[in-house]
C-alpha cells in the first residue's frame, strides 16, 4: 500500500510514525510544503496531556533527555472577583502528572530524529495544491507539476482556508475574540501549576514553560480578548499591559511582569465535514481548529494520528476504515470542539446571571470527586 501524508507538522509526523508501528506497511511519505531545516515551528509553548505523551513514547518520538519541560501535576480554574474554585490534580485519578509543557523546536527534533530512525521519506518543497480521486486510488498535484497516486491520502497541512479535498467543506466561524499571548514571569512561581481564569473580558490561561536549569520559571499568557479590547493590549504601554493582566489574575503567584513581546492568534471556530472520502482523510488542524486557552489542539490532532493508524491496522480495505475512523472520532471531537469552544466564548461572559451558576458549578464539581476524577480523567488520560 502506498500512503502520502500532506504536512509534516506534528500531526503528520505522528500519524506516520504511528502507521509504521502498527505495521500499516507499505510506501510512507510525507509531503511538506517547506523547504527542509526551516523553523516554521515557533517558540510555542506546548503542553501535551499524559496520555499524549505515552502515544509519543509509544510511537519512537523521546524528547532529549536534556530538553527541558515543565511538569503539570494541577490546573486551578477560578473566576475573577466572584466565588468558585476547582482543583484538578493528578493525585485525582493517581498519577504523579497530567501532562507537561515543552518548547515546540524540543518536540520538533524529537518528532524529526523518529522519522529519520525510521526512515520514512519526508518531500520537501512538496506543495499539494489540489487532490483527485480515480476509482479507489487518489492523486495528490504538487505546486511543481509532479502529480503522486496513493492508495491512501492523508491530509494533515494544517489551519489552512481552504481544503485540498473539493468535497470536504469547511465550516468556519468567527469568534469575535482574539487571543492575546505573551510570557510572564511571577514573583512567587508555583511550579507545577497550570491556572484558568474567567475574567470578566475573557477567558485568561497560564500555562508553565518548560526552563532550563538557573532559568527564571515563566508562564505562557493565553487571554482571549473581544477584537477591539484585543487591539488595545496590544499596543497599550507595557506597564499598562501588565497592571491589566495582574488586576485580572489576582495575587495567587505574587506580582506578574512581562517577559516577551506581545503575539496574537485569530480566535475561529473550525471544523471540516466530511473528514473521510473514499482513501482521503484528514486530521489535527487540517480537520478541526480549537481554542488555545484550553491547550488541547495538539491532544487532539495526536488522538487522530494513533487512531487512524489503528483503523488502518484493523481494516484492510482503506475506504471502510477510513470511515469507520472518521465514525470512531466523532464524539471527541465533538466533546472536545464543545468544551474549548464553551471556555473561550460560553464561559466568558460576566454577570451574576453566569457568574453565580459557573461558580455553583465549579464548587459542585470540587465537591463531588467522581465528576472530578471524570474530568481530569478525561483531560490527562
Ligand atoms: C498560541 C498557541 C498555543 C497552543 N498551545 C497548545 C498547547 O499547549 N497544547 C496543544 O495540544 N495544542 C496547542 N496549540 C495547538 C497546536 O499548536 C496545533 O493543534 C498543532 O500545531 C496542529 O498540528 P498540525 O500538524 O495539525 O498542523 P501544523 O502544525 O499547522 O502543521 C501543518 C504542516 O503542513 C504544512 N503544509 C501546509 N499546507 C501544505 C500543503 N498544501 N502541502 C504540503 N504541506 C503543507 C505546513 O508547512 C506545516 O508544516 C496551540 C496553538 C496556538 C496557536
């Protein structure tokens, strides 16, 4: 069986690793718009649940053992100025972690030094611009002319506007919300400990970054801001940037200053139906987009990467398992579209009209253990 993989990002990546390991067989190749070397991958800070990172382990992708990252073992969900508090920690369901963050280049040598051990083609240069089905093959056209056929085609390039499948339809929906995301640095760090927080602008998450030894420790700012308000933090001075940010998150970890420049990520709902047709299927960002503030993109591409390759495992005829995977997929992707979707926009909005039934709710779920198992169950696991 011939497979083309379009996008080498850590989706692609990982479902060809995770095909190689199940004994999919066959030609692997990665097609990557890239030239080869380039840092497309940014110094984002990437925090990967404990069940990703097992899939990673499993699959031949070891981060260097002095590549540093930052453990999770909490994530503390609070409202500003308003009652409700829920701790979820990893002594819950018995783990000494839920997950840890790393710096994407870390992740990327990592996923690159696995494809090289394992000797799977990567093309670079490799753009895909259109894919065309002839009876149960398909063919992938490249910027350059070349046109490849492959018993399987899977599309992994990405957020990007449109699909290269003409029947996949993207549904898309402007958010209104922009996410403002900086690094900051406390005064009393609490290592170990991730924090979201209904603000009444926004939902505000603090993920801990990954530090080398004698490194300060810092968190990665994600606020989702309405577009407007957005535009004024990032320009506003500095100080003013700050006081903004310290005034909304509270004294939990002393004062905050900042420690990088200020980026910002259009915050649109995304999702592409149908994901599967014929041998052509894709998966992580090139299917779905979710929130940052949730910190489970990336989960949920690397669930699609292992899951496909199962399906492809289990069932010998490609088309059957590729529907049965986009089948199989569909109530974590729905569950999780809906969870980081109802963060980001249901959760954000103030008032005691909300502010006192999140409150309830949150208190109800600190005070009833198996729904909060359940839920960092189903956040870690
Ligand atoms: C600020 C921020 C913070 C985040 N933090 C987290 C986090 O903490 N945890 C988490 O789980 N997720 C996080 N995410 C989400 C995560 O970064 C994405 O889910 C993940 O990068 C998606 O990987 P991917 O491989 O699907 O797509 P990408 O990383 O976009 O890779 C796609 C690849 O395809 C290539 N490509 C594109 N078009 C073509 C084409 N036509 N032909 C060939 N190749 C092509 C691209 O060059 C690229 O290499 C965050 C996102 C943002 C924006």
């Amino acid at each position: 069986m011939k497979t083309l993989i379009i996008g080498a990002g850590p989706v692609g990546m990982t479902a060809a690793l995770a095909m190689r390991h199940a004994s999919v067989g066959g030609d692997i190749t990665l097609l990557e718009a890239a030239p080869k070397n380039t840092s497309s991958f940014s110094d984002r800070n990437i925090a990967l649940s404990l069940a990703s990172w097992r899939t990673l382990e499993r699959v031949g992708v070891h981060v260097e053992k002095d590549a540093p990252r930052a453990a999770i073992s909490e994530v503390d969900v609070t409202q500003q100025g308003v009652f409700g508090m829920l701790r979820l920690r990893a002594s819950d369901v018995n783990e000494s972690q839920l997950g840890a963050a790393i710096a994407y280049p870390d992740l990327k040598a990592a996923l690159d030094r696995a494809l090289e051990r394992e000797a799977i083609n990567v093309m670079w240069n490799a753009k895909a611009t259109r894919i065309e089905m002839n009876a149960n093959r398909a063919t992938v056209h490249l910027e350059t002319g070349e046109a490849l056929t492959a018993d399987c085609v899977v599309i992994a390039d990405g957020a990007n506007d449109e699909t290269l499948m003409p029947t996949f339809k993207q549904y898309t929906r402007d958010s209104g919300q922009i996410a403002v995301i900086a690094k900051i640095r406390p005064a009393k760090p609490m290592p170990g400990i991730a924090f979201e927080r209904f603000t009444q602008r926004g939902v505000l998450a603090l993920i801990p970054r990954a530090a080398k030894q004698n490194e300060a420790l810092e968190w990665t700012l994600v606020w989702a801001r309405a577009k407007d308000d957005a535009a004024r933090l990032l320009e506003c001075d500095e100080a003013m940037f700050i006081d903004d940010v310290n005034a909304a998150f509270g004294s939990t970890m002393g004062a905050l200053s900042l420690s990088s420049k200020r980026t910002s990520y259009p915050l649109t709902w995304r999702f592409v139906e149908p994901r599967a047709s014929g041998c052509v299927v894709a998966i992580g960002n090139a299917a779905q987009g979710v929130h940052p503030a949730a910190a489970q993109g990336l989960n949920l591409g690397l669930r699609d990467a292992a899951q496909l390759a199962d399906a492809l495992t289990t069932q010998t005829n490609v088309s059957q398992a590729l529907s049965s995977f986009a089948r199989a997929r569909a109530i974590d992707r729905a569950t999780t579209i809906g969870f980081t979707g109802l963060l980001a926009y249901g959760f954000d909005r103030g008032g005691w009209m909300l502010d006192a039934p999140r409150g309830l709710a949150l208190t109800a779920l600190q005070m009833i253990p198996p729904l909060r198992r359940e839920m960092v169950r189903r956040l870690a696991l």
